[in-house]
C-alpha cells in the first residue's frame, strides 16, 4: 500500500470526513510527508470506492458549496489494521538487527 492511501483511509478511522478534511488530517497524521492535491485526492477517493475501502457518507451545503464526508468501510478498516501490522512487523526486523548489530560494531571499531 502507498503512503498517501495509507494516510487517507487512516484520515477516515475517526469517522466522516469531507475532501479538505482528509487532506489536513494525512498530512498532519504524516508528519508534514502526505501533501495531496485535490486532483489526486478525489482519483485515490475513487479508486478507493470501487475497491470498497471507502464509501460516500453525506453531503452538506457550505457557502453555496457541496462537501462530500467519505467514510471507511469495515473492509477498508481491516486493510489498514493489516497493513499497520505489517509496517510494524517489518520495523521490528530492523529494530531487532540494529540492537543486534551495536555490540559488534563497537567491538570492530576498538580493534
């Protein structure tokens, strides 16, 4: 899974969110590193739908303007759930060979 579609259906696990609200919530859930356009973000939403990891919530009218709220679908909740035990799994391989490793690299530098 890419990193922005990670962020984008993690955006959704509090509940309902509409376009600007997801692209604020990944990027700040990111750390600053998902900045999506609106272009890219409503093609991910589709892509995302015919999948059937998100679906259309509600719409309201602001100032003249139609918000659409997307939410996660138990499908879509259940592939980020994999895919956020999958990076852990993969981080603690690394983890696990970098303490592994720090004894012997200070034995190979004192000699």
């Amino acid at each position: 899974m890419r990193e922005p579609t990670y962020y984008i259906l993690a955006s959704l696990m509090k509940g309902p969110r509409h376009g600007w609200g997801i692209i604020r919530e990944a990027r700040e859930l990111s750390q600053g590193r998902v900045r999506l356009t609106a272009g890219t973000l409503y093609g991910a939403l589709d892509r995302l739908q015919r999948e059937g990891l998100v679906e259309e919530d509600h719409e309201q009218i602001v100032n003249g303007r139609c918000r659409r709220y997307y939410r996660l679908t138990s499908a879509g909740r259940c592939l980020l759930e994999e895919e956020a035990a999958r990076l852990a799994a993969a981080a603690q391989v690394v983890q696990e060979r970098s303490s592994a490793a720090r004894p012997s690299e200070t034995v190979e530098a004192v000699s």
